[in-house]
C-alpha cells in the first residue's frame, strides 16, 4: 500500500529563500525598497478604502501597482498573482490567509496617488534613489529613441468606423432622453447600425465597386441625416454639451477618406489624409511609420536615456503619427525635472533636423546625430560644397565660388533664406557639369538654397566628422536595448484608452524597469538587503 505525503511551505511569514527568489529578483527588493526610500509623507492620506473594506497600507498598494507594470499584468491577472504567487505575496506583507487589495482598492489609490503626487511620481522616485546611491554618474551624454505602442482600441475600415460613429452619437443621444438605443434607432431608420459589424450584415458582391460604393454613400447619408436631427432635436428641447464631441466625431470620419464623384454619391479617397482617426473607441490614435516597412497603430513612445548606467530619465506618448524629433523638448523637460538634464543627446537622422537641433540648443542640449543623407544619384551633394555663412560665399568642389544669392521663401514658416548662384560660364567650363545637377547638364548652372537651420547642419556635421563625434555617435545603440526592456515589460502594447492614460503606462513602465535596475545592480555587489 502507498504512503503519500504532502508538503507545503507555510504562508504565515514568506520566506524568500525558501520560495526561491532570486538575489535580484523585483519581489524580494521592493519591500525593503519601500520601506527605506519611500517617504511615509508622500503617501499621507493615500490610504485606499472602501465601504466595507479595510483601509489599506499606501506602501502595499504602491507595491501592488509597481508588480502590474514590471510583468504587464492586467488588474485580473495582477489579482491572481497576489493570491496565489507567494514571491508577489512576500512583496505586499501578506501574511496567512490575508487578502490582496481589490482591483477597486487599486484603482481607487492610483488616481489619488496622481492627484497628490503627480502621474510621474514613481519614475522621479526611482531616479531620486538612484542618483542618492550613486547610481547616475552618466547623465551629462544621454541618447534618444522611440518605439511604437499599439493602441488599445479595435483599429477598423472606414465603413465600420462610420457606422460607430453612428452608433455612439444614438447611444449618447438616447441616454440623455432617456429611451433605450435600439428604440431610438429603430425611430430614426438606423437599426442597420447598431450590429457590431455593418460590413458583416451588408449582403452585397464586396469585389463589386458600385455596390460598395451605394453601401458606403447610404452611410455618409445616414450620418449627415443623424447629425441634422441631433441639431435639430437640441433645438427643441436641449442635449448635454458631451454630445457635441460625438457628433464632431462622427463628421470627421464621414469625411476623413470618402471622395464625392460628380453624381452625388461617394467613393473611397485614395491616399490617407493627415491625422485619419483610425479608432472610434480610441479616437486619439493614428497611423504612422517607425520605418519605411513598419506601420505603427497608435502611438508612438520616445525615451530619453542614459548609457553605460542604462535608466530610462524621461518618456513621453505621442499619437503615432508625431515625427520622432517632435517631443524632443518635452523630454529635456522632463529630465530637468528629474534632476538628470544631459549636457548632450545622441539620436538617429530622424533627430537631425534643423528646427529639432535649435529648439535643443536653446534649453541647453547639444543634440548629436548622423549628418543628413546625400542628395539623389546623379547630382553632388550640397555637402561636397564648401558653404561659409559668415561672409556668405560657397565653394563648388571644381574651386568655383559664388557670391550671388537672393531671399527666397518669405512666406515659409521659418522664414527666407538665401539661394545662390553659379555663374554659367563657370559651370559650363566645369568637367563635373554632367554630373553636378540636372541644370548644368543642361547647359545651365548650379544652385544651392541653404537652409534655414544652415548654421545648425554645419555644426552637427563637423562634430560628426570628429573623432569624438564618432564616438558618441557608436553609442546611441545603447538606448535600443533599454527600449527592448520597456517592450518586455509591457509597453508595447497600450492597457488603457487615451493618450493621457497610456502616459501614465509610460512612466509606471519606465519606474518599475529603472528599480529593477537598481536592484539589480544592487544584487551584482551586495548580499540581500
């Protein structure tokens, strides 16, 4: 007969040996983390409770947050592990039976904690403690990158996102009279729109244009029709202003990619317009291109970094068709804030351009990036010529200088600027008028327009061309890998709706990976704590 026994380790004191966390392990660190660095004042008041619930320590919530976003967990998920994870329940305190706080609990300090502290509290926490260790010795070259982070709403086609914007603007409407949606549309003739899918309910030859055209122009109809009535019924009796952002909603995507042929009806627009909502359900996200191959669907995240210490010192949410170099200020920003503002930043050619290098220079930071691409085969570069601002001459590579130059561009947003000419005689009599642009080939002469930013391109481009240049040019890859740990714990994929709300992902992210560092590094030369 067979004896069986069965061994369990007890839960009234997690032992963290004993369940086997590893020496630099987010668990066993956090606590002593808390307790050590957390100023008890900062929390004052945050205690989260509800009726019914006993009021819970804000150092264990702060906890069970900073576990949700160093393993992007949802709240279900983050539950279970706090339940049943015996190395999550050593993080919190649990001691025994006792229960984790409620995803309501949570919820409920998160907001306080913002309101009190500030969304980014936790990421200038994490800094804080690590500059007071020693930590941030770096911080004076920092680099620059981005990554995508899809949204978290259902990305769909035109016609489905009319027949959303439909289906809100009846919702909203419907509850602010009081009658059920489907009543309300049922009344209005739009029944058709309150399926989950309008292309799946529309029994037509979808490889036939006319037919999906007549589809399509019953929609842009319908919603014109709709917003009249919504008009028309505030008139009469007076609706809530929020339906107004509805409505609006819903004549940006009737109009975003429909072109209206000569007979009245609509077609799909070929191209996409600037800034296409691309989501009803998150209308903030937008397409847009890391590369060339890459389409993005949502936003786009942009982290500035240090090297060799490698801690994330600002990150900032843009729609997903924001140009990298955009948030460049509001990184520095954040970074002064922080108490890390670099001296320099080093970032690919997207951080190159001209207005990102001046708004740089103007706060203080000399921003460091790969001079700009050559111009097309079949023409020499502007680069080969030698371009002296000072006393406003160039120099063509054949020794030709010119000296004749005109303003150009007074209406463009960053002003005129001079455009020079060689003379013909010269460029005619050059054995590289072939070669030098399509102009002299043809029997003309060469022209160079400088840039508004000219001084800007000339300095980024000779401290590229410096030793030390490329140096710090060799060692912008360092913030591909601490993007790559950002991406792992959850950052490339949006756990909230709006842009605001996937910010504060952003810098939770970015505090749990830089206390993982600390930890880490903590581990690499100390013993437990």
């Amino acid at each position: 007969m067979l004896r069986v026994s069965m061994y369990q380790i007890s839960m009234a004191v997690v032992d963290p040996d004993a369940v086997g966390l590893e020496a630099d392990s987010f668990e066993r660190h956090l606590p002593a983390f808390l307790r050590d660095s957390v100023p008890i004042a900062e929390l004052g008041g945050l205690e989260a409770s509800s009726e019914g619930a006993p009021t819970r320590c804000p150092l264990s919530l702060l906890a069970m947050l900073l576990l949700q976003f160093r393993y992007g967990l949802s709240e279900r998920e983050l539950q279970r592990r706090c339940q049943r994870d015996l190395g999550f329940r050593y993080a919190l305190g649990l001691e025994g039976c006792a229960r984790p706080p409620s995803a309501r609990t949570l919820r409920r300090f998160r907001e306080r904690l913002i309101a009190a502290q500030g969304e980014d509290y936790v990421l200038r926490l994490s800094l804080r403690v690590a500059s007071a260790e020693g930590l941030l010795g770096d911080t004076a070259l920092q680099a620059i990158d981005s990554t995508n982070t899809d949204c978290r709403g259902a990305v769909i086609d035109t016609f489905n996102l009319v027949a959303a914007g439909i289906r809100q603007v009846l919702r909203a409407v419907a509850r602010s009279v009081g009658v059920r949606a489907a009543e309300l549309a049922k009344e209005w003739a739009l029944e058709r729109y309150m399926a989950r899918s309008v292309k799946g309910a529309a029994a037509i030859d979808w490889s036939d244009e006319k037919q999906r055209n007549a589809l399509l122009t019953q929609e842009i109809r319908d919603a014109d029709q709709l917003v009249e009535k919504v008009r028309e019924l505030h008139q009469r009796v007076g609706l809530p202003e929020d339906i107004q952002g509805a409505v609006d909603l819903l004549v940006q995507v009737a109009q975003q990619d429909v072109q209206r042929l000569d007979d009245g009806t609509y077609r799909i627009a070929k191209g996409t317009v600037p800034g296409r909502i691309i989501s009803m359900s998150d209308p903030e996200a937008r397409h847009g291109r890391k590369s060339a191959s890459k389409v993005i669907h949502g936003f786009k995240t942009h982290v500035t970094g240090t090297i060799d210490s490698q801690f994330v010192t600002g990150i900032a949410i843009t729609d997903a068709a924001t140009h990298d170099g955009q948030p460049t200020p509001v990184l520095i920003a954040q970074t002064a804030t922080n108490g890390v503002k670099p001296t320099e930043i080093v970032g690919d050619n997207a951080y190159g351009a001209g207005a990102n290098i001046r708004a740089s220079n103007e706060v203080g930071v000399q921003m460091r990036t790969k001079p700009s691409r050559p111009a097309p085969r079949g023409a020499i570069s502007k680069r080969e010529f030698d371009i002296d601002i000072e006393q406003m001459v160039i120099t063509c590579p054949a020794d030709k200088t010119a000296t004749e130059y005109t303003w150009v561009g007074a209406k463009e947003e960053a002003g005129p600027v001079p455009q020079f000419r060689f003379a013909s005689e010269d460029c005619q009599a050059c054995d590289l008028r072939s070669t030098c642009s399509g102009a002299t080939a043809k029997g003309g002469r060469r022209v160079i327009r400088l840039s508004p930013y000219e001084r800007e391109h000339q300095q980024n481009r000779a401290f590229a061309e410096s030793p030390q240049g490329q140096h710090v040019l060799r060692a912008r890859s360092s913030i591909e890998r601490l993007i790559s740990h950002l991406v792992r714990m959850g950052m490339r994929h949006a756990r909230f709706f709006t842009m605001k709300r996937v910010q504060l992902q952003a810098f939770l992210v970015a505090a749990s990976y830089n206390l993982q560092r600390i930890f880490t590094i903590r581990a690499s030369g100390a013993t437990d704590p």
